[in-house]
C-alpha cells in the first residue's frame, strides 16, 4: 500500500515557511527514527541529515536533482536549465566549466585581488558617512570586484548588487520579496543574454580565460553553445552567489561584536586563524537550510524505506549544529577548525560529497578566501556599533540580520 495512505501526514510546507531552519532539526529531535517523514508541497518527503547521509544522498543512484527544484526557486535563486538541475554526463560537462572557473588557486587570487581593492576603495569613503550598513556596502563591494574579475562591464554597481541581492532574498517566500527577486532575474537575464550575444557577433570584447568568456564558448555533452538565455542564467551562477557572500561579511561583524577576542585574534595576521574564522561563519550561521532530490527509485536508508519519486532532503543547517558532531554547537568558535580539520561531509554549509562528481559547491574555495581577505579586514577597521535590531530570525529563509548591521563613526588605522 502506498506509505502517504498508511500513514497520512498534514502538508508541512506551512511550517517550512513559518518555522524555516528549525523545521526538520525540530522534527528529528521529536522522533526516534533515523529520518524524518513528511509532505512538502504535496509530495511525499523524506529527510536526512549525518555524513553517511550525505553520502547517500549524494549518490546518483539514489538521489536525482532534474525534477526536484519547484519552478519558482528556478525562477529567481538558479535560473531556469541551471546546473543545479541537470545529472549525469550532462551535469558533469557543465559542472567542470564552473570547476575550470572557481577552483584554480590563480583564479580564485585574482577574484580575491578584485574584491580586496574594491572593498578598501569603499572603505575610504566610510570615515566621512554617518553611518554605514555593512551588508549593502559588502554586497557594493563584492559587484564590482567579481564583475571585474568575470569580464562583465559594469554601468551601476548600485542597481546590480541590488538586482542579485533579491534573487537569493526572494527565493523561498511567496509574496513582494519573490516577486522583487523574479524581476530581478528577468532584468539580468536579459542584459547578460545580450552581452553573451555581443561577445559572440564581436561587438563586445571578453577578456581572454575570463569567466564572460568561458560561459561564452563553452559546449554542452552535446557540443553546442549554450543558448543565450541559458549562458545567462550560468554567468549569474557566478557572479550571484560571489555577491550573497555579503551574507557573511555582515555576520562577521557580528560575531566580532559579540567576540572581542576573536576580533582581536582576527586582526592579527594570521592566514590559519582566518580561514578557521570563514569556516566557523558558514557552519554557524544560517545560510542553506537544506537540499532538495528525487529518489530515483525504491530506496532504504537505516532500514527505513523511501520510495522512488518521493523528495529526498538533506538537512544542511540542522547537520551544521548537530551536537553528535560539533562540541557545543551553538558556540560561535573558530578554534575548532584549528583543532580539527573541516571534514568533507561534516561541514555542509555549501552541499556535501565530491565537488566534481556531485553538486557540492564549486564556489568553496572561493568562499573561503573572500571571507579569508575581508575578515581581517573589518577586524582591523575601528568603528562604533549603534544600538540597532540585531535580531536573526530563523524563520525568515534566508536568514539575515534584521538591520543589516549598522556601524557608524569608521577609523581606519594607518
Ligand atoms: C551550489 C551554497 C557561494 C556557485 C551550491 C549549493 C549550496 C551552495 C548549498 C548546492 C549544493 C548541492 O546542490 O548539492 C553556497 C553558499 C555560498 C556559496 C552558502 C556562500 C555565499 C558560491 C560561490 C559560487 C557558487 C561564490 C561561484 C562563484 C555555485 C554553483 C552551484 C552551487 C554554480 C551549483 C553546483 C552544481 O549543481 O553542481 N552552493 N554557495 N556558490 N554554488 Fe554555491
């Protein structure tokens, strides 16, 4: 008999949008069973979480991501024929284009380079400004560099980072956000659609190796072009997820807040520390709440069955904090990472498994080395911190500081 009539379960997509990261570590705590059973937007679910889990859900054998992203997440996070929804062969083509791109250390330094200068050009500026949201600034800071380093001219910093900004903001709540994030897409869809064309006719020049030009040359398994639309929406896959890195510059200022040592140990230079610092930002924070795939057939997992079609969940955030595989979890503490080295599928705050095989993130290492540069960066920079909504609310996907994290009256040290 079919499991949802054996056992009916209430839609929890409700209490996905009302309870957003504690949703599934909510319900796992409640049940003894090794997964948690659900229905999110009608479909039956199964959720996972732990490093064999990881493992398994990694495994295309088990889990496929073709049919699993609802459209309106397509339509304003991803990008309609993004990467994150292709498997096999076809995936993997795609995936090494961005692997080309984001995992040489040459050009994840360049990246950083581009990033550094525009982020100490705006900090110039700070010292004469009543106050500053760090959020916005990083997320200014951030357009620039990573449009310079892809090749992609720029007109207005302001509207762009605005424009990316909303694609992630908007992706997972229905009403005025979502609608900002899909015209948000639209718009830059559209320029960059135009831009590939250009570059492609000769009206526009792309720097040679820049990722303007990779995107613009690449073939598919099936040795085509991509289609404007679709170089597009991959062109944005990287330059939108450099930019949501402002997510965690405005959490690092305000785990310095809350930890003067670490903020003092930040400043000094010391490259281990800071990557211990990114690290402990990703695992901390709420960012991904979890993944999303298609058992592609009848499966067990522990003993517990899930059957072929249903959605499969990986539960990054509660994974994150699991007190099975992190002392004190909600702890904010670098030090771990200079105690025990991040091991593949523990620390998932960016997907799990094999980043060539699988959809893990090709972006880590990029990640990392921004929050590498900027980290110390702010640690060293003098500010005041006005009193300000410093709420987090985990029920908003995704997560942010409620005021942006405001700081005001900026020294810079000589
Ligand atoms: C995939 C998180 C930064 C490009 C992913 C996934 C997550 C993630 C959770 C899905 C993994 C999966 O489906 O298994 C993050 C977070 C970031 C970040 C929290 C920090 C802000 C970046 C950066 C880039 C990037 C900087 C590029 C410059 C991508 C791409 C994929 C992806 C292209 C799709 C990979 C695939 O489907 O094979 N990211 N990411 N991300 N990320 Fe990131």
């Amino acid at each position: 008999m079919n499991q949802s009539r054996r056992t009916p379960l209430i839609d929890s997509s409700l209490a996905v949008l009302s309870k957003g990261y504690a949703w599934l570590p909510d319900r796992r705590r409640r049940t003894t069973a090794p997964v948690v059973r659900a229905r999110v937007m009608g479909q039956r679910t199964v959720a996972l979480h732990g490093p064999e889990a990881v493992r398994f859900f990694y495994d295309e054998r088990h889990v496929e991501r073709g049919t699993a992203l609802p459209g309106p997440v397509l339509s304003t996070l991803f990008g309609h024929g993004a990467v994150h929804t292709m498997d096999g062969q076809e995936h993997r083509v795609r995936k090494e284009m961005f692997l080309s791109l984001l995992t040489d250390p040459e050009a994840v330094a360049g990246l950083v380079e581009c990033v550094a200068a525009a982020w100490d050009e705006a900090v110039e500026s700070w010292p004469g400004r009543p106050s500053v949201v760090l959020f916005d600034e990083a997320s200014r800071v951030l357009t620039r560099g990573v449009c310079r380093w892809a090749g992609i001219p720029l007109d207005d910093a302001e509207s762009l980072a605005r424009d990316l900004v909303a694609m992630v903001d908007g992706f997972a709540t229905p009403g005025p956000r979502h609608w900002r994030a899909r015209r948000a897409r639209s718009r830059s869809e559209a320029w960059l659609g135009r831009l590939v064309e250009d570059v492609r006719d000769g009206a526009a020049t792309a720097p040679a190796g820049s990722a303007l030009d990779v995107v613009a040359r690449h073939r598919d398994a099936d040795g085509r072009l991509l289609d404007p639309h679709t170089a597009a929406v991959e062109l944005l896959n990287v330059i939108r997820p450099t930019v949501a890195v402002c997510w965690f510059v405005a959490y690092a200022g305000h785990a310095l807040r809350l930890r003067p040592d670490i903020r003092e140990r930040l400043g000094e230079d010391d490259p281990a520390y800071a990557v211990a610092f990114a690290h402990e930002l990703r695992r901390f924070y709420p960012f991904a709440p979890f993944l999303g795939g298609r058992a592609v057939t009848d499966l067990e997992w522990r003993g517990e069955p899930i059957p072929s079609g249903a959605l499969v969940l990986l539960d990054l955030y509660g994974q994150n904090h699991d007190p099975d595989l992190w002392d004190a979890p909600y702890t904010f503490d670098p030090q771990r990472f200079l105690e025990r080295p991040a091991h593949r599928d523990e620390l998932v705050p960016q997907g799990g498994g094999d980043r060539t095989t699988g959809h893990r993130c090709p972006g880590e290492d990029v990640t990392i080395a921004l929050l590498r540069a900027l980290g110390p960066r702010l640690a060293r920079l003098e500010y005041d911190v006005p009193e300000q909504d410093l709420r987090i609310p985990l029920s908003r996907i995704p997560a942010r500081i409620r005021s942006g994290f405001v700081i005001e009256a900026v020294r810079v040290p000589a």
